[in-house]
C-alpha cells in the first residue's frame, strides 16, 4: 500500500471552512423558504429593505436584517443602495418546482 501523505494544517482549514460556509448556507436559504423571505423577494421588482422586509412579513426587523445580510454571503441574496433582491436565477432554482433546474 501506498503512504498518504498528510494534508497541511491550512489545507485542512480550508475543508473546515468549506463545510461550515456550506452549513451557514443551507441553514440560510432553508430559514428565508419557511419564513417567506425568499418569497416575498422573489414577489418584488424593486426590491425591499430588512425593515422594509420585516414589516411586510411581521417579522422583527433585527433578525430580518440579520438573515439578508447572510442571504448576501451565501449568494442568494444581493444588496444595492440598502435594498436586497434575489441574486439572479435564485427564484426559479429555489420556487418554482416545474423547472428542471429547482433544487
């Protein structure tokens, strides 16, 4: 058998890093879908503010601008002049269940 070699400690940090960038994503996306964030981005062409957001859902505003500011890491989610919008694509890959590409 072959030796393996042992990966570095910045190589090894890396894969830690991935994992848990992966898991704030998911648990991301999964928190906007059952709040309605999600929705209610995809249901406006302008956009909205987190306080914006969270009184048109009756969410507290703190943690609605909490979630977008996630939203915007993960990718899911883009911010211009103080208003957050779904990054392209996101509504059909994440709504709407007749398109080949809904995950």
């Amino acid at each position: 058998m072959g030796t393996a070699t042992e990966p570095t400690i910045q190589e090894q940090a890396g894969t830690l890093l991935g994992n848990a960038a992966g898991y704030v994503g998911h648990r991301t996306i999964a928190m906007g879908l059952r709040a309605g964030l999600v929705q209610a981005l995809a249901a406006s062409e302008d956009g909205h503010s987190a306080a914006g957001l969270a009184e048109a859902l009756d969410l507290d505003e703190f943690y609605v601008g909490v979630w977008c500011r996630s939203a915007v890491g993960a990718g899911v989610v883009c911010q211009d002049d103080g208003l957050f919008r779904l990054a392209p694509h996101v509504a059909t890959l994440l709504l709407d269940d007749s398109s080949p590409g809904f995950v």
